[in-house]
C-alpha cells in the first residue's frame, strides 16, 4: 500500500509550525490583563488559520481556571440563523454560564438552584 499524503486535512493546527507564538500569547497576556471588557474578532480569509489560532489562544487562556471560555463558531449558525446570530450567541452563552455555576457549586458541595 502506498502510504504517500496527498493534500491536508481540514483540520485545525495543533502546533505552531509558522512562528506565531509569541504574538498567541501576546494576545493571551493582553485578554488576561485587560481591565475592562473586551471584544476580541478574529478574521481572515478561509483556510488563513483563525480556528487554528483560536485553539492554540485558548489552550494558553485555559490554564486559567479563573476565566470561563465561551466558545461559539459563527459559521455553524450563519446559515440557519442567517445575519440574527444574536439568539444563538446568547443561548450558548447562558448554557455555557449554567454549566460553569453547576461544576462551581459541585466543587464546594452546594446545591444547583438555577433552573432551565
């Protein structure tokens, strides 16, 4: 069997091969340090390696169990719910922040109280 690659897969990079590093951790040390809310997009082409480095500035933020990390892929939800991303983006939001208030309230032995 021949065991040549032909092409790559559409996979996000798990490994700085391009010497960005040190600008994702940059980005990293700035959302940590930041003193006020912010907003921060990430934009390119396709196929220019935002999900890449979305993972790679994640997996830097996650070390940081005082953060809570929403993720929410625009592209899943723009052809269903078109330009009215809003709903969707405030769903997983609210999810994402029950689920974070549950493993809270497990880990110091409270009792969930909110409700679906």
């Amino acid at each position: 069997m021949n065991n040549e690659t032909y092409g790559y897969a559409d996979t996000p990079a798990l490994e700085d091969h391009l010497g960005l590093k040190k600008y994702f951790d940059g980005l990293s040390s700035f959302i940590l340090n930041c003193p006020e809310p912010m907003t921060i997009a990430i934009q390119g082409g396709w196929r220019s390696g935002k999900t890449s480095a979305i993972e790679m500035i994640l997996k830097e933020l996650g070390e940081h169990k005082d953060l809570i990390q929403i993720k929410f892929n625009t592209w899943q939800y723009s052809r269903i719910a078109g330009d009215n991303l809003f709903l969707p983006l405030l769903r997983r939001m609210v999810d994402t922040l029950k689920e974070q208030i549950a493993i809270k309230a497990k880990e110091q032995g409270k009792r969930q109280i909110i409700g679906r």
